[in-house]
C-alpha cells in the first residue's frame, strides 16, 4: 500500500494539475474583474479541438497551441460581450458557451473526420527534461520531463500573481471586480478591462485544454474536458481567487485523481474498490471541498452583478 | 391577453429561434450543405407523418419534465444544471421497483413513478442543502453530481443491478405491470404524456396560486426582500431544489417505464441539458416548457432523418441549441424598464446614475 505513494505518484499528480492550473489562473483573471466565468469548460474543449486541429493540418504542434489558445480568446471574448455588452446573466452564458463549444467541437469533428468519436492521432508536444530541477530533492525527479505547458503554467502564476497585486493593470481588474462603479469614476474603463481579462481567461482556458489534447493523448475525443473546467473554477473559489491558492487547489485536486488512477483494482483490506467509485473521487472531493470553505467573503466583491 | 402582450411574450422566443436557426444556416452553408434542404429533411423527419409525430411527441415527453425540473429552479432563482445526474437516478430507481417486485398494475405504475421522483429529489437535496446553507454556487455542485451519478449508476447495472442473463449492462426487464402502456400505437406514444401533461398542470397551479409558489418567485426575485417579508429563504431553496430534481427524477421513471422497460447503460441522450434550452426558451413557464420542449423534441427527432439524408451532423441542433440560451437568457437582464439602473436609455432620470450609465459602453 504503502508504496503507491512514490515519484511516479508526484509525476502523475503534475501531469494532471497543468490543465487544472491553467484554466484556475484563467477562472481567477476573470473572476477578478467581476465576471463569472462558468465557460471554463467550454474553452477548455475548445482549445482542446483547435489544438489538435492545428497539429493536425501543419503538423506541428506549436501550431495547435496557437490555434487552441485563439480559439479559447474568442470564447472569452463572446462570454466578455455578451455579460458587458448584452448584460447577459454571467451563469446563463457561461452554460450557452458550454454547450456551444460541445456542439461545435462535436459537430466539426463529425464533419472534417467523418469519424464519431474521437480524431486521429496528432502530433503532441514533447517532454521537456529540464536537467537543474531535477537536482531538487522529493520532487526532483517529477519535475524534470514534463510538458513545456507545465513549466508555463508554473510560470504563469508567479506571472498572474505579480501582474494582479504589484502592476497598476492588476490594480484596475482588482477595481473593476470589486467596485466598478468607483473604478469607473476615477476613469478606470471597465469595460475593457472586462473584455482584456476575460478574453485573457478565455486564452487560459483554452491553453489548458490544449494540454488535454496535445499534452497527454495526441488526439481529440468527444466532450473530452469532462468536466476539469468546473473542477478548476471550483479550484479558483477554493483557493481564495488567487493564484497561488487556485494552482495550490488544482494540486490538490489532481493529487487524489492520480491517486485514483493508482488506486484502481487495488485491494485495500481484502476489499477491491470498483473502478467507478475511484472515477467519482475528483468530482466528490470537489463538492466536498466547496462545502468546507467558510463564507464567501474572498469573492470578489462585484462578481457576477449584472448592473453593469 | 391582448394581442400586444401575446406578441410580447412570444417575441423573445421566436426571435431566439429565428437567429438560432440562422445561425445554424450559416454553419451549414459553409459546411457545404444546403440548409433548406436539411431543414426541410428535419421538419419531414419529425412531422412527416403520424407515426414520427407519435415519435416526437415521445422524445418531448422527458424534455417536459426535466424542462419544468429546470424552469422551477429559475423561478426561485437556482441553476439546476443537474437535471441529467437527477434523471439517471430517478430511472435506475425506477427500473429497479419494476424488475424486484411483482405487484398489481395499480400499486406497481405509482410506485415506480414514486420512486423515480424519490431519487431525483435526493439527488438534488445535496446540492440545495449546500447552497441554502453554505452560499456553495449549484451550478457546479449539481454538475460534479451529474459525473457521480453517470458512474454509479453504470456501476450498479453493471454490478449488484445487473440481468445475469445477458452480457449488456443493464437491468432485468421491468415487470409488464410496472410499465407505462401505449396510448397511440403509431410511434410508440405512451401514458407517460399524461404524466407530462399533468405536471404542466401542476406546475402552472403551483406557481400561479399557491402559497409556496409565491415564496418560490420572491426568493427568485430578491432572496433578501424575501428574507425581510419572513419567508424561510434557506428551506425555500432546498424545496425548490428538491422538487425541481424530483420532476427529473419522474423524467427518467417515464422514460424507462414507457419506452425501454429497463435501465440500460447511457440509455439518456442527454435530456438533462436539453431541459436548460427548453426552459429558459419557454420563459420558465408551464405552458412556454410544454411547447417548447415539443419543438425541441421534434428537432431531436428530425435531426437523425436530417444526418441520415442530407449528411449534416445531427450537432447542428445542439448549436441551435445554444444560441436559444443566449437570446433567450437575454430575458435575464435586469430593469428593462427605461431610465431605470441597467437600461441604456437614461430616461428621464438624468442624474448620476444617469451618467454613469452613459459613460458605460
């Protein structure tokens, strides 16, 4: 038992922390300036079909990030019109864009493949072995070989972090989210400062499903987010709406997945553990997580008021 | 009504539909097909004739439940996105008082209905305890239970509920006196539009005359103006929760009762999200649900014909879908009355608010 705890375990649980990551920090741009962002989902599987659509048609999978990244933009950029421009309840467009990009995804892969299902195989981004990360200790070796997106994921919190709470742009989306109105009346255009962050979140988001298709399976299948977007805005709210705190969440969360995948078909005490109650593990934790963090009082102030 | 409230009203829906269906022309067209003539396919395939309008009618009967499921929550303010996970339990619970026990027709149909609802409605109690008591947002609670549910029910019907006499998973069949008969034979048209139609019923009778409806709707408009007029906010929405999952729960009861006669694996093409566009296009009410969720039944119904003939993917109505949300979510905007905080028309009101309205983009 005791030996399933070991460096393969750390490996796996930042393989898949980097899409939690990516999509939390995209979910905490967001939700600073004021905007829900239940869409998370949706730009995941977009990024994760037009990643794999742009390696697919130049064969190079730098091309895929491109085009996944945009593809999550333009999400961010519709769900940024739709509650600024149009007022539309943040929730209500959230959802639409979900199903959207399902449809969508669904649709053009029907359409471009003649294939149900899944695309074929692509080409995927490489490992990386960073040679001085692995002379860290415990983790050394786990953090060596992974993803490029790892590394930018690492890369972007400290990034986030030192861009919402030292700069005065992060000033002004810390404004927007808790006070447009007074940020508006010192000349703070909140409305663009919506549209940069959740586009921005849009272009996370997508990143992070890029990761899903280029990073661990070299191809796309359908609906294959599978609900990691709703795991990382949880991961968002229960880290406090910063970064840090979403990516220390996201660890968390995607720990006890691997776990999971460990733990499958093991005995514990005589006793196998079906598959499926493993499989449910990250989506209970989840709920259970959300219903221990006391009080809302760290939500950005102004989230998901339609006043504006 | 009057005639300009009648057009009001289905204003919204028929613009929503109008840009949805075009929206999806332009996908088609550029997608290389014709959209009149996948339109046209899909229209054939789901009214043509009366056995596809039987066949319709029976894809819109869960649609109904699991559209009233969801209106109900947006009346009191709650995003019940788990209508799917609800109706998977429901149905399992369902099938299983079918195949277990053996009981005269008359006890046997109500208690399968019972415990469909039963299961729907404890499979939406978490969620709306959560929420009434931990502020914890159903949108993704509901939603991380719909995953569990997909789980645990294939795990039971594959397991501990499983037909020994076969590989598939799924349920013994479900006794002949626990089954929903037909009621036109064409299309497989089965009670269970009855059991839709007086839910409509009731659904409208609640919200329009009874107590509790009236506490559903304040809690929906201002929880804290709800709070303030002594109305129990926090039971309000665990009620409203849990009736809105029981009404999903008796979506998937009808459906296996009526139509399959078992639970097998997966047997739900995704009812629950459909109810989202079906609610919010017939405004949360009982009769817009009904009507709506016919339409999109016919556009399920139609679509496969549409694939089958045309070679656009059934998809498109998934994407037609969406943008039903959009425009008719857009009802979700705040004060639509003019010079009021949210209107861009800074009516007569030209004061601050005014301006700060004015300097918005």
């Amino acid at each position: 038992m005791a030996d399933i705890f070991d460096t393969e375990l750390i490996r796996s649980t930042f393989r898949l922390a980097t899409p939690l990551i990516l999509a939390a920090l995209g979910g905490v741009l967001s939700e600073r300036s004021g905007v829900v962002n239940i869409a998370l989902e949706g730009m995941m599987l977009a990024g994760a079909f037009f990643g794999m659509l742009g390696s697919y048609l130049t064969g190079s999978p730098w091309v895929g990030v491109a085009l996944g990244m945009a593809a999550g933009g333009v999400f961010g950029f519709i769900h940024a019109a739709l509650t600024h421009r149009m007022r539309l309840n943040h929730i209500v467009s959230g959802v639409a864009l979900n199903i959207l990009a399902l449809g969508l995804t669904t649709y053009l892969l029907r359409h471009i493949f003649r294939e149900a299902g899944s695309s074929p195989p692509v080409t995927g981004l490489p490992d990386w072995d960073v040679g001085i990360l692995a002379k860290l200790p415990l983790v050394g070796q786990s953090l060596s070989g992974q993803n490029p997106l790892f590394y930018l994921s690492i890369a972007l919190i400290l990034g986030l972090n030192v861009l919402l709470f030292t700069t005065p742009a992060g000033l002004r989306i810390r404004a927007a989210g808790e006070h447009p109105e007074a940020a508006e009346t010192v000349g703070i255009r909140v409305g663009l400062v919506r549209y940069l962050a959740v586009t921005g979140s849009g272009v996370l988001g997508g990143l992070a499903g890029v990761y899903l298709s280029l990073g661990q399976l070299n191809m796309f299948t359908e609906g294959m987010s599978a609900g990691r977007g709703f795991i990382a805005l949880a991961a968002v709210i229960f880290g406090k709406w910063t970064p840090f705190g979403a990516a220390g969440a996201a660890l968390f969360f995607a720990f006890f997945d691997a776990l999971q995948m460990r733990l499958q078909g093991q005995t514990i005490g005589g006793l196998t553990i079906p598959s499926e109650f493993m499989l449910m593990l990250p989506y209970l934790l989840t709920i259970i997580a959300l219903a221990g963090v006391v009080g809302r009082a760290s939500a950005p102030a102004a989230l998901g008021r339609q006043e504006e | 009504m009057r005639i300009s409230q009648i057009v009001g009203t289905a204003g919204v829906p028929v613009a929503a539909l109008g840009a949805a269906f075009g929206a999806a022309a332009i996908v088609v067209l550029v997608s290389g097909g014709s959209p009149m003539e996948s339109f046209a396919a899909m229209f054939s395939s789901a009214f043509g004739s009366g056995t596809a309008v039987g066949e319709t009618l029976v894809k819109s009967i869960p649609l109904m439940l699991t559209g009233l499921a969801v209106a109900l929550g947006l009346r009191a303010g709650l995003f019940n996105i788990g209508a799917e996970g609800q109706l998977l339990v429901g149905a399992l619970a369902a099938a299983w008082v079918g195949f277990a026990l053996d009981l005269p027709a008359v006890i046997h149909i109500p208690l399968c209905l019972a415990a469909g609802v039963a299961g729907g409605a404890l499979w939406a109690f978490l969620p709306g305890l959560l929420k009434a008591k931990r502020g914890v947002h159903e949108v993704i609670t509901t939603i991380m239970l719909n995953h569990v549910a997909f789980y645990l029910t294939h795990f039971l019907v594959t397991t501990r509920l499983k037909d020994v006499h076969t590989m598939a998973p799924q349920t013994p069949e479900m006794h002949a006196t626990a089954r929903l008969g037909w009621l036109i034979e064409a299309g497989g048209l089965h009670w269970g539009i009855l059991v839709a139609a007086l839910c409509v019923v009731a659904f409208a009778f609640l919200m329009a005359r009874s107590v509790i409806g009236f506490e559903l709707k304040a809690v929906g408009f201002s929880p804290d103006a709800a709070r303030t007029a002594g109305i129990n906010v926090s039971g309000m929405i665990v009620l409203a929760m849990v009736l809105s999952g029981a009404l999903a729960g008796a979506a998937g009861a009808v459906e296996v009762m009526g139509v399959h006669h078992k639970f097998y694996d997966q047997f739900s093409p995704g009812y629950g999200f459909d109810s989202i566009a079906v609610a919010l296009l017939g405004n949360n009410t009982a009769v817009g649900t009904a009507l709506a969720a016919v339409l999109f039944g016919a556009l399920r119904n139609g679509a496969l014909g549409m694939q089958l003939a045309t070679d656009t993917p059934k998809e498109i109505v998934t994407l037609i879908q969406a943008i039903v949300i959009v425009f008719a979510g857009m009802r979700f905007l705040k004060n639509r009355v003019p010079g009021t905080r949210g209107s861009r028309d800074p009516g007569l009101r030209a004061d601050t608010q005014g301006r700060a309205d004015a300097a918005n983009p």
